[in-house]
C-alpha cells in the first residue's frame, strides 16, 4: 500500500487536511470537549465539540488545545488530530505516512518540537515544517522563484502572518499573536459595556461573520441574542454593521501598521518588485467586507483577497506535497 500524505494547517480556529491525491478532506473547529472527572478524557471533537461551547454541564469543560499559534495541551491536540485523521480514514502505512505543516512565520524550535510529538503522538511518521506565508502563496496560485518576492498577510484566528517571500524563503516577516478570535472577544466587551447584554463567543463569531464591514455606513444588521446583565432575563437587540466597525476595525487597523513596517525593511529592489505585484491577503480574516479597498487604502497599491482565502495554507501544503524538490527547498531546517 502506497504511504499517505497529508498536508496540516492544524489552526487555532480550525484544523484543515489535504490528501495528496483526494484534495481537502477536512475542515473542523480546532476544538475539544473533555471529561473534568476522567483525566480530561475526549468526549467530542470537532463540530460536535463547537456545538457545545457555552452549553456544557461542570463535568464537561472546552479546550481549544491551539491557542495563537501555540500548542496548549498536548494530550487534548493529540487526541484532536487523531480523531481527525480516524474521520478522514488516514492509512499511514509501515512507515505512518508524511505530514506538511504549515507554521507561524519564524517558528520557535520549542514550537516545532511540540507539534512533531503532537503529530507523531496521532500516528503519522514523518512530519515536515514550511512557514504559513509560503504556502499561502503557494496555495494562492502565485509562482515562486528566487527571483519573484511577494508580500503576504496571512490573518488567522490565532496569529497574523505579514511577510515577502521567495523561492529563498522569508525576505522579511513576523507572526503576531492576535487574529480573528480578538475581534470576537472585543466584541462581547463592547456589546457588554454598549448594549448591557452578555453574549458567548459562538454568538460574536457569527455577528463578525454576518456585518462585520469595513465600510463606511454599511447599513447591513442583525438581531443579536444574550442575557441582560442588570435583569438576568434574555434578551435581543438589533446592531448594525456601523455600530461595531470601530471594534473590527482596531485589528485591520493594526496589522496595517505592522505590514507598513515589515515593508519598510525590504531592500530597495525587492520594494520595487513588491510594489509592482501588490499585496495578497490570505486567512479567514480576509474574508472581512471592504477588506480590500481599506487595505489599498491603506498600503497605495494593488490588494488581492485569495478566492478561497481560509484554505490559502492548507492548498500550499498540497502543492508542496506533490513536488518533493519544491518542499525541500522551502521546509524549515531544524537542527
């Protein structure tokens, strides 16, 4: 039987899997709900975990084992990636198969370690690192030589990756710790310090995802549920998308200044390289409305939204899978 590969963008938010061969195979929340009684046995994963987040009796607890790029909880991401690979129906073989693995940009080695005993610990053999940026190029379609930089902004749920690129590798980059899940959580304080009304995160997350705007006056609302925090007593309120583009804005806002300085460092010939090809955006928060005129804005030159920009990563990896040269050039040497 021929080994398996699998390319891994195993996020903060969402675990996505591509087989060599299959394509995507699987997208799921990146999430866990254990036993606090059973030595924090699994009782579900995935989108069954999600659907209990904020529902679970003292007994059962939510563990998101990948917090801003970092592993957490190595037993509950291990028994995660395990269940995923089962749903998958992942056949490593003699050897247990190979593994793509998308990374922050930078990586620390303590980090690497960590998720090659994660990844190990579910079954797979070999395991191999490429930085997030690289394969969002790649998995955008965009080709790379020694001689083409492209200046990437990855935004995950967890972490932001902004870097140039090359066949060489990272010209200049940084992976930040702050991503989509801080726009949920601000906008649970503003709605709280605002509207007096307690929501959970699930209920934030779809309110980012259904007028969260970039745009002037954008009139777009929605009904938003919660429970009083003065009568205790449920409740709803309408919110628009301008009622809250001060709270999503903070973050664009943000990585904006911080791209505007990896750009800075660029030598002279890779800037004038850059500016001709623009920027590409990759990552579920680049799914924002208006993201890409705000950006040009921002930035005076060409954006780019990908057209699948959640699956950028996870893409790439598949690419690299399927050209062994091309992945040795761009894996991250360890040791």
């Amino acid at each position: 039987m021929a080994t398996e590969r699998l390319a891994l963008d195993f996020g903060t938010a969402e675990t996505k899997i591509y087989k060599l061969g299959s394509g995507m195979v699987l997208a799921e929340p990146t999430v866990a709900a254990v036993s606090t009684e059973d030595k924090l046995k699994v009782r579900a994963v995935g989108k069954d975990a999600k659907k209990l987040i904020g529902k679970t009796a003292e007994k059962t607890k939510i563990v998101f084992p990948m917090f801003e790029g970092e592993v957490v909880s190595d037993k509950v991401a291990t028994a995660v990636l395990d269940e995923f690979l089962d749903k998958i129906d992942f056949k490593g073989g003699i050897l247990g198969g190979s593994v793509v693995v998308s990374v922050p940009c930078g990586a620390s080695f303590d980090l690497l370690r960590k998720l090659e005993s994660v990844i190990v610990g579910a079954g797979i053999g070999t395991v191999d690192f490429v930085e997030a940026p690289i394969l969002s190029a790649l998995g955008q379609e965009l080709t790379l030589t020694e001689f083409s930089p492209y200046f990437i902004i990855d935004m995950g749920a967890g972490n932001t990756n902004i870097a140039a690129v090359s066949l060489e590798g990272v010209i200049a980059g940084i992976s930040v710790n702050m991503g989509g899940n801080g726009i949920d959580t601000a906008l649970i304080d503003f709605i709280a310090e605002e509207y007096g009304m307690q929501i959970g995160l699930v209920t934030a997350e779809k309110l980012k995802v259904r007028i969260g705007s970039l745009v002037d006056n954008d009139t777009l609302s929605s009904v938003v549920n919660g429970r009083d925090l003065t009568t205790g007593k449920p409740r709803s309120i309408s919110i628009s998308a301008r009622d809250i583009k001060p709270v999503v804005e903070k973050y664009y806002s943000t990585i904006s200044e911080l791209a505007l300085k990896v750009l800075a460092k660029l030598p002279p010939e890779v800037s004038a390289e850059i500016r001709h090809a623009g920027i590409y955006l990759s990552g579920g928060g680049a799914k924002i409305y208006g993201l890409e005129d705000y950006f040009t804005k921002k930035f005076g030159m060409q954006v780019t939204v990908a057209k699948n920009p959640s699956y950028c990563t996870a893409f790439g990896g598949g690419i690299a899978l399927g050209n062994p040269k091309l992945l040795k050039k761009i894996k991250v040497k360890i040791g």
